[in-house]
C-alpha cells in the first residue's frame, strides 16, 4: 500500500516534468521540426510556379541535388562565401584578441572601459541592411569616399567600388568585421578572464615578457574558446546574406563574385521554387551540422568521457 | 545577447502584426452594415453609376500605389472620398489594398488571391487589378483566366475603344481577347539640353537637333562629338535599352527557348562601344548617378522619357536643377518607345461586373473625363482626339521644355509604338539581361558570350521552365 503511494507521487512529479517542456517542445516541432522535415521531404519534388501556373510538385528524386552539383553553384557560391567570410574573420579575430587581452590586463589600469566595451559593441545593433546602404552610398561612383580620393589627388577619376570584385569583397568583409568584433571581444574577454590570474603572476616573476605571456599562457588555455568562437563565425559566415545583398542589390555583382550561398537560395524564391530551394537547404544543413559536431566535440570533451 | 534581442524583435513584430490584423478585421464588419441601410436611399440618386441590384456591395481594388485611387477620386463621377483607403460610389463600398511592388511583393500578393477569387467571399473577392505593361500578359493570358474579357465579359464596344492607341490594348491582348484597358499613353521622347546643344551643335532648336539624332548611327556619331566637349550623350547605357527593345521583331521567349533580338543585339554592341569610348556610363537608372545629370552642374545630354519623366521627374521644383529655367528640349530621337502605364483588368470572379465596365469606360473612353485628366494631372491620355487636339493648343506647352508643346511628338510616337512582341518573361528576362549586359560593360565578363550565359543562368533560376 505504501509500496504504490510512494509510486504514484514519482509519476506524478515526472508528469510536471514533461508538463513543463511541453511548451519548449511544441514551439520546436511547429518551427524547427516541421519546417526541417518539410525542406527535406520539398528537396525532392520539382515544385515551382511560372506565371500564375503551378508546375508539379512531381517526385525527381535526387535531380535537384545533382543539378546544384554539376551546375558549379555549390561550389561557387560556397566559395565567395568563405572568402567573405575569411576577408572579415581575420581582422575580427586579431582586433578581439588584441581588444580582450587590454581589456583584461589590470597592469594596463585602463581608463573607461565599461564605455569603450559598449562603443565597441555598437556596431552590431545597426541593423545589417541599415550599415549596408551607409556603405551602397558611401562607396557609389559618386559618393563621398570617391570625391574624398579625387580631391586630394589620389585618384585622378572616381574609382568604381561596386564593379570591382576584390573592391566589394573587401566591403562585405569589412562590414561583418566592424558589425562583429565587439561581439567577439567580449566573448574572448570572458575566456580570458576566467585563466587563474596566480598562473600570470608566477610567470612575471619568472620574467616573461608580456608578449610571451600571450603566446605561452593565454592563447594555449583560451583554445577551446577561440575554436568555439571560430566555429560559431564560420556557421554565422555561411548563412551570410543581409549585408551582401543589400549592397549589390540582390544581384551578387560584380559578375556574381559576392553571390552566397543564401543569396543564391532567395534567388529561387522569385518562382517559389521549393524544389531546388530545399536541396540547397538541405547541403547548407548538413554542412552546418558537421560544424556544430566539431563544437560540440571540443567544447564537451571532457565531460563525454 | 543577440537571440534575445531577436526574440525581443520578433515578439514585437509578431504584436503588431496581430494589431494591425485585428483592426482592419473588427474593421469591416463595422462598416458592412452600416452601409448596407442608406442603400436604398442613395440608389436611386446615382442611377447611372449604380450597379444591378445582385451585385456586390464592396468593390475591391487591387494596385501598387496611389495614382489609380487618385484618378478615381478626381475623375469618376459619384465618387465620394471616406478615408485614405476607401470611398463609396452609391451604395458601394471601394476599398483600395495597395501593395507596393518592391521585391515583387504586389505580384506575389496578386498570385496569390486571384487564382481562388471565385470562391472568395463576396466582399474579400478582387474587382479590379491594376498591372504595368512589363508582366501584364502574366495575368492577362487565357490559362489560367484572371482577368475579365472587357468585350465579353464587360460588354464594352469596339465604337467605345476606338480612340484608344493600338499599342496600349496590344499590351492586354492575348490570343485575340482583349483583358485590359487604360487611360494613358506612356509614349517617350528624346530630352536633351539646350545648353550643351548650343555649346556643341552651336543650336539649341529642336528642329535642327533633330535631325542629328534621328537614327542610332547618327546618335553614336553625336556621342562622340559630346565626348570631346566633356560631355556623356545619355547617363547609362540602360538609358537606350527600352528604346531598342520596343523596336524588337521577337520576343524574349521563342517555343519555349530563351531568344535574343537583333534589335536586343544591336543595344549591346552599340553600348559597348559607348561605354568603352567613355560616352555613357553604366550607372542603374534612379540611382544617384542618374539623378545628377538633371542638375545644372551634371554632364549628361539627354534623356529617353515619357510625359510623367519629364514633368515629375526631372527636379523641376529644385532650383540647380536644368528643368527649373526650363532648359530641356524635346525630340522624337532614333526610335520611338513607350515606358510605363498603367492598366485596369477586371477579375474573374468579381461580384460586381457592370460597375467595373463603368469605371473602365468612365475612365478610359469618355473622352470628357480624359481631358480633365490631361488638365489636372499632366497624363498623356489613351484619347487619340484629345491628344490631338491638345497637341495643337499652345496651353499646354511644357515649362520645362522652355514652352515647347512635346504633344505632338508623343502622338507621334504613340501611333508608331508596336508592343505585340511582348511575353510573359519580359520582365525577370529585361531586368536580367541588364544587369549581365552591365557587367560585360564594365568588363567583368570578358565577352558577350560569357554574359550571355551568366544571363542565360539568371532566367533559368526565375524561370525554371527555360532552364538549360
């Protein structure tokens, strides 16, 4: 008897378990699950509208996925993503580093901090498409940064920024790394803070110089943070698509040098063209999630075993 | 940090998403009864503009901007204004949705409702629609039927379409049934400057620059002349394009293929050399760029536009600007063309047919109407009378042609446009052989063939059916 009360008050408390994921649970099925099941499901139908007439969705099997392939735009869109990506990714990790070891090291006795670390974030609650018509302006045949370079005799005409590929390249990769150093600043800043300060004073009185305190303490120990940081970018850097696309007008110009991988998936969107959209999705998914395993391998490591 | 801000945004955006729809559905209702109880009384007062007793009680209107609700509100008679959205016509309800076409956005909205207005309930279904030249045959052709027959369905006569231009019912016509009408012209002319013209072509008088620029070897030939003194003959080469491509002998899609006009071809040659010999530019047009060339101190020579290009467009009211001293002057130019216009589609399925063929005969075939549209709003009407008659008549010369009446001219042109070789695809493949075209000139593709591809690669993507 007391055998099955105790029992039932087990249950019971279980019940308010499951009771109190549900709402976490049902919100991922209606917009994580769903939606993921579908593209999948989509990526194998040809699926399109032309005009006001539906075409399909008729079963192609694997024909959308072998059309992304033989057609080189996987290749070629992934590629002029990740030199966007690389363009601003390394100036964003040296500048946050640079930016996260002042930060944090008391014998600088840093003035401001607090206003310099918000100044630094700023950049990232400009809205992307906001900072990208800024640049569309600053940087147009007549804009203010050409008259600024033929005023002063550098340039004897207006150099054309937007039909430039490495010119427009370079933009997109400046404009990620303005919008997402702070973020990263901080997050290295957190990493950094958390080394045991006793392992930086022994090696002061040791006598090692500040730059070999970076390089043989700091950067060894902030390891998993720098890959988790490089990782999260690297996943951030293949959904690319608002500052690209603003500044080229959605057309990936010049000569669809600064075309990524999103952008080319809006492209389908003109024809609804669920089909094709789906087998990019679903490349862009399993790429993204090879990515998250590394993370997730590196972070949790240890406690795996 | 950043995921809450975003959950944060988007909560936000999904509240007012809910607001908005909330208010215009406790909206409706609102209004539907009250409006059904003065019914009887007004009926009888705007008789002629009343519809059939069966007929539905709100007119919906489909459209991208204001200028249709505004040529109704001033022109159609018993038109009564309630807000900025709706007014009434008797015992009708109009009700404006107007969705702006950036990013396709008004297409999208239209393929969406059209297709199931038969079945929509009688308030929410579509009456009329208004579409530009561009896409119009999307909308206008036989399968899947969207748009009413005017003739057949809508009862209007050849006698009543008679004064209208040939090309603007060719723009709605598909297999014979005309689906459409409109109560513009959008014919364009030549714009350039009397300035520039007397410091180059030491006259100003456009009967004397006509004959320069009346074909496009002589126009090539001006162009470069205009180089030498500093100046560009046109901003961007996407200037000429609808001029060329008016003047086409095919479509853009051919049996199902993809299909290249001589005429097509000629644009890019031509504006190849332009561009190489730095006597245009490649600017996008409304850019910037292109703005700066109607200011006093801009360095470009004409101009391709229309009557509403030249009167609304050109900065007039600006005081740098050329068109303030009234310094343009107007030809007719190596080709005539047409660049823009709107046109009025009934839907199939709407409830209220016969007050949709009085509004599109109100409008668009009454010539009375159409002059006080010229008068009040500076519109080339679809009248050929009217517009002949206006192109005799020295008060309406424009200021800023410096009191020169283009009228005749755009008659003219009118006449001589043909727009029978338009196709459903004309805008997705125009907007992308543009923007090939535009990276070959700068030299981004080395060759015509290799931007041919990368524009053959852009249609397939809008239009997977012409894939290759």
């Amino acid at each position: 008897m007391s055998d099955a009360r105790k029992k039932s008050k087990v249950v019971s408390y279980n019940k308010w378990g499951y009771i109190f994921l549900a709402p976490f649970f049902i919100v991922w099925v209606i917009f994580q699950f769903i939606p993921l099941a579908t593209t999948i499901y989509n990526s194998f139908f040809e699926n399109y509208r032309s005009g006001l007439t539906q075409i399909g969705p008729n079963f192609v099997g694997l024909k959308n996925f072998v059309t992304i392939v033989t057609n080189g735009d996987l290749i070629n869109y992934s590629k002029n993503t990740l030199i966007m990506w690389i363009i601003g990714f390394i100036p964003q990790i040296f500048f946050s580093l640079l930016l996260a070891a002042w930060f944090t090291d008391p014998s600088l006795r840093l003035k401001a901090q607090r206003f310099f670390k918000t100044v630094i974030y700023l950049p990232n609650l400009i809205m992307a498409s906001a900072f990208s018509m800024l640049f569309f302006t600053l940087f147009s045949d007549n804009g203010p940064i050409n008259s600024i370079l033929v005023n002063i005799g550098l340039l004897s005409q207006p150099f054309k920024f937007m039909s430039n590929a490495t010119a427009v390249r370079c933009l997109v990769g400046f404009m990620n790394f303005v919008m997402w150093f702070g973020n990263t600043t901080i997050l290295l800043m957190a990493g950094m803070m958390g080394i045991d300060q006793s392992l930086f004073e022994a090696a002061e009185v040791d006598g090692a110089t500040a730059t070999e305190v970076f390089w043989k303490i700091t950067l060894p120990i902030l390891r998993p943070i720098l890959v988790y940081v490089l990782i999260t970018s690297l996943i951030g850097g293949l959904q690319m698509f608002d500052v690209p696309q603003i500044l080229t007008n959605g057309t990936g110009d010049p000569a669809r040098s600064s075309m990524t991988l999103i952008m080319y998936l809006n492209k389908h969107l003109f024809s609804k063209n669920f089909g094709m959209g789906g087998a990019l999705s679903v490349f862009l998914f399993i790429i993204t999630g090879i990515l998250s395993l590394i993370v997730f391998r590196i972070s949790y490591a240890g406690e795996v075993k | 940090m950043k995921k809450l801000a975003s959950v944060l945004l988007s909560t936000l955006m999904a509240a007012s998403l809910v607001a908005c729809g909330t208010s215009t559905s406790s909206g409706t209702p609102a209004e539907a009864p009250a409006e059904e109880k003065p019914a009887e009384a007004t009926a009888e007062a705007t008789a002629e503009a009343a519809p059939a007793g069966d007929e539905g009680s709100v007119l919906n209107i489909y459209c991208w901007n204001e200028e249709f609700k505004s040529r109704l509100e001033d022109h159609y008679p018993g038109y009564e204004k309630v807000d900025a959205t709706t007014g009434k016509i008797g015992d009708v309800t109009v009700k404006f949705t107007i969705t702006p076409s950036d990013d396709n956005a008004y297409q999208n909205k239209l393929d969406e409702v059209l297709p199931n207005n038969a079945s929509a309930a009688a308030d929410d279904k579509v009456d009329i629609f208004l579409v530009e030249a561009d896409y119009a045959l999307k909308y206008t052709g036989a399968d899947p039927a969207v748009a009413l027959d005017v003739k057949g369905d809508l009862g209007l006569t050849d006698a009543d379409l008679a004064n209208q231009y040939q090309y603007t019912k060719d723009v709605v016509t598909a297999n014979g049934v005309l689906r459409g009408v409109s109560w513009q012209g959008c014919p364009g002319v030549l714009v350039y400057r009397r300035d520039i013209a007397t410091e180059v072509f030491g006259t100003d008088d456009p009967a004397e620059i006509a004959p320069l620029l009346s074909d496009w070897d002589k126009f090539n030939e001006a162009a470069a002349k205009l180089k030498e003194a500093g100046y560009t003959i046109t901003c961007s080469a996407n200037d000429t394009f609808r001029v060329y491509s008016n003047n086409v002998t095919s479509k853009w899609v051919e049996d199902g293929k993809i299909n290249i006009d001589p005429n097509i071809e000629k644009w890019v040659e031509d504006s190849k050399a332009l561009v190489d010999a730095g006597e245009t530019g490649t600017y996008d047009l409304w850019g910037d760029e292109w703005n700066a060339g109607f200011m006093k101190d801009g360095k470009v020579f004409c101009y391709f536009g229309p009557a509403w290009l030249i009167n609304f467009c050109m900065a007039a009211d600006d005081e740098g600007s050329v068109a303030h001293d009234g310094g343009w002057a107007a030809v007719e130019g190596p080709q005539g063309f047409n660049w823009g216009g709107t046109w009025i589609c009934g839907a199939q399925g709407s409830d209220n047919p016969t007050l949709v063929a009085d509004i599109m005969k109100q409008l668009t075939c009454t010539e009375s109407v159409m002059t006080d549209i010229v008068k009040k709003d500076s519109d080339f009407v679809n009248n050929k009378p009217a517009m002949e008659a206006a192109a005799k008549d020295d008060s309406y010369a424009f200021p800023i042609l410096g009191g020169q009446n283009p009228l005749a001219m755009f008659c003219e042109g009118a006449n001589k446009i043909s727009m029978a070789n338009i196709s459903n695809y004309d805008q997705g493949c125009t907007e992308e052989f543009q923007n090939a075209m535009k990276n070959y000139f700068d030299g981004n593709y080395a060759t015509y063939e290799e931007a041919l591809d990368a524009f053959y690669k852009a249609v397939g993507e809008k239009y997977p059916e012409l894939a290759q």
